[in-house]
C-alpha cells in the first residue's frame, strides 16, 4: 500500500494518497513509518493542511532518522501561517 500512495501522490491523486497514508500511519511498529510521515507531511502540504504537515516534520526531525535532514530543510522553508 505504500508504493500506491507514492504513486498516488506523483499522479496528483492526493486525496487517495492521504487516506492510504494515513491508514499506514496508524500501524504500529511499521517497518517504514518515518517514511510513511515524511510522504503523508509532503500529502497535507499539497493539501494546505499545514499545521498537520508541520507535526509530522517535527517529529521526524527530533527522531534522527533518514528524512530528518530534508524534513528540517522543509521546516526552514515552509511559510507557516
């Protein structure tokens, strides 16, 4: 289901990705959830919902993980309001 909803979102059908994501999201002990958050925070940018973006980069950044660089480098982007 993972690699649908990053299909999803590189064919802009981002609502389906959203939903896919965020059902991923909800498994515990995924074996790729930090990837799970980072593509789901790039689905609620896409979907202007900012302030649900912003947490999830937030987490990854305080996790150290793979994406905690680019996520960062999103947060020092982003305009926030």
């Amino acid at each position: 289901m993972l690699f649908l909803a990053i299909a999803q979102l590189k064919t802009n059908q981002v609502e389906q990705a959203v939903s896919n994501l965020e059902y991923l999201n909800t498994i515990s002990n995924y074996e790729f959830a930090d990837e799970v958050k980072f593509r789901l925070a790039l689905g609620y940018i896409n979907q202007n919902k900012k302030s649900k973006a912003k947490d999830l980069l937030v987490s990854l950044v305080s996790t150290n993980n793979k994406y905690s660089n680019t996520a960062q480098e999103i947060l020092d982007n982003m305009r926030w309001f």
